[in-house]
C-alpha cells in the first residue's frame, strides 16, 4: 500500500486533523510532523507545530528554506509573518525564529540547516 498524500486544503476543512498527524519532537516547544527526509542531510520538508513562546536556537541555510505560515505567526530579526506568508532563507543565512502566540508553519530544506 502505497503512502497517503498529506493535503493542506482537507487539514484546513477539518482542524481536529492536524491532531492525526504523526508529531514528534523536534526542539522544546516545537514539533514536526515529517513529510520526507533524507538520511544524508539532503531535502526534507515538515509541519513545525510552534506552542506559544517557543524558539527555534541560531541556525545557517546551507541550502535553500522555504516556510509558508499556515497558522498564527512566526518570527525572526526581520519581522514577524502571519498566516499565508512566504519566507525564503537563502544559502548562508543565518536567523533564530520564535513564535509568540504558536504556529503551524510548512518548511520546506534543500538541505538540512546547521544549528550554531
């Protein structure tokens, strides 16, 4: 049997879903629902679920990074993002982020970041 595809629009439709995903930890506060991962450090992407007040250390892209927020808001020394917002992390950026009210935010690596 082959894997069932994850499709945001039904997550939308139905809340309580998101609770059927497989969360695990990720960092205090913060966990991550994987949608795939490489072993080597290549492409991965995952849901972050943030709880209020939690933060995400210091960390550099050495591949791209793509976060779309799809709950509350996320942010960063650049600003805070809500709902629908598209950040795009290029290679050598560095950043921490923080969510003060929780989040729920799609990520989406080339390759895996390096925590500092």
């Amino acid at each position: 049997m082959s894997p069932q595809p994850i499709v945001l629009a039904q997550l939308f439709d139905n809340p309580a879903a998101w609770e059927g995903l497989d969360w695990t930890p990720f960092r205090e506060g913060i966990e991550a629902a994987w949608l795939h991962r490489s072993e080597d450090g290549g492409p991965a992407s995952a849901l972050l679920r943030y709880r209020p007040g939690a933060a995400a250390p210091r960390h550099r892209h050495v591949g791209w990074e793509h976060i779309i927020i799809l709950s509350g808001s996320q942010g960063d020394h650049r600003g805070t993002y809500g709902v629908g917002s598209l950040i795009a992390n290029p290679p050598g950026s560095e950043h921490d982020v923080h969510s003060r009210d929780g989040c729920i935010a799609l990520l989406i690596w080339e390759k895996t970041p390096q925590f500092l």
